[in-house]
C-alpha cells in the first residue's frame, strides 16, 4: 500500500520509533488489500490524526472504529476439513461465558485443570472481532517430533519462553462458517511482528517471537464458537 501525502504527519510520528517504522514498511509491502479498504483507512486516519498524539493507538482507533477494513484479504487456500490451531493464554479462558457461569475462576483451573470440561463451546475472537489460527498440521508435526513447548510458542509469536500457563485449541476450518483468509497489515494493526504475505500468497505465515526461523502457515478468520473444542492446556 502506498502511504498517501495526506498522511504524512501520521508517518512522521511513526518513523520516531523503531516500532513506527517496522510497522510503516509492513505497510508499504502490504500487496493482498483491496484498494477501497485502503484509501477508506489512510483518509480516516488523516482526518482524525492529532500532531503529537499516539500515532501507534490512533492506528488502533481508527481500525477499531472501520470495521470493515478488517477481514479484507483473498480467501486462504485451506481446504473445509483442515484443522486450525491456536495458542492463547490460559487467564483469558474464565472470561467465558460457560466458565464465568460455572463461577470457575482462574485459580480453580489451574489446581484443576480437569475443570475444562465444563467448557463444551469456545468463544473465538479479539476485540475487531478477528480470529488468528495456524494450520494444525504444521504445528502438531513439531509437536509429534519432540519440540519443546516454548519452541511451539515462539515460533507462533507468543512467546520466546514458557513464561504462563497457556491452552491450544484445535477445529475444523467448516467450524468458521466462512472461508479463511490470508491475514493483512490492517488486521495486524500496530502488531509490528506481523510481515505480509506476498500477494496471491495461499496464507500468512506466523512470525517467531524470537526473531530466528521460519514460522507457521497461518489465516485470519471471522469471530465464532466452536462447539465440542478440542483444547489441551500447558500449566507450569
């Protein structure tokens, strides 16, 4: 995506900082977002842009508030019946619904873990209403051959060590109800370990945390619930 001049006090702000500029540079190589979406979000963001305010949260903002500049990219190449995995932190799980109303806090999950299965649906999707998910086999083909769960991790981008308890779950792609997509810089936002895809590209790929590697084949897909989950917790 070219940058247009109008946001060039934005971009100004952005290259101060290390972040600002990895983040400018996805953008400028970003090639798979339909150039509505794009011209829709560089003119909001250079209408709404404040000289010396956050130019990384006004990004956030000005995604949050366009909703539809999430989710734009072309459909991934993944088959109905390929498996999805994701990581996420284990804290985050009695936010749902089943285990909110089983009054089942963090702490009685972690001394016992068993306590899971109350959860028979699954809630997926961050804030803008965006799920991100790895192609299973990749990720469990590690795992049958011996690599540590940090590595797992790392090369997801959540974390370079095993430094929380932290849960994966596993679903067919069919679960979605839509087709999955190849991820864009606009779903990243101000994630600036995101790199784009070239275009035409069959998915996204995840991007380690600790900067070394390859990663995982991964898409984006709309906000669901997966019934029956398959989810494995890892609890230090």
């Amino acid at each position: 995506m070219l940058i247009p001049k109008k946001a060039e006090k934005w971009r100004e702000a952005m290259e101060k900082t290390k972040e600002g500029e990895t983040i400018l540079k996805n953008i400028e190589s970003e090639e798979n977002v339909p150039s509505a979406a794009a011209d829709k979000f560089f003119q909001e963001l250079s209408k709404t842009y404040t000289v010396g305010s956050d130019p990384l949260e006004h990004m956030e903002n000005v995604l949050s508030w366009l909703g539809d500049t999430a989710l734009v990219g072309p459909e991934a190449d993944i088959g109905s019946m390929e498996l999805l995995i994701r990581f996420s932190r284990m804290a985050r799980l009695p936010d749902q619904p089943l285990l909110k109303k089983a009054g089942i806090s963090f702490g009685r999950l972690l001394k016992n873990p068993k306590l899971i299965s109350v959860l028979t649906e699954l809630h997926l999707g961050n804030r803008r209403g965006i799920v991100w998910a790895a192609i299973e086999s990749f990720v469990s083909s590690d795992i049958g051959n011996g690599m540590p769960t940090e590595k797992v991790l790392d090369k997801v981008g959540l974390s370079e060590k095993f430094v929380e308890p932290s849960y994966q779950v596993v679903y067919n792609a069919s679960d979605v109800g839509k087709p999955c997509l190849v991820p864009t810089v606009l779903d990243a936002g101000s994630d600036e370990r995101f790199r784009p895809p070239i275009k035409d590209a069959p998915y996204g790929m995840t991007s380690p945390r600790s900067g070394g590697g390859a990663g995982y084949p991964e898409c984006v897909h709309e906000k669901c619930i997966i019934d029956q989950p398959g989810i494995t917790l890892y609890v230090t």
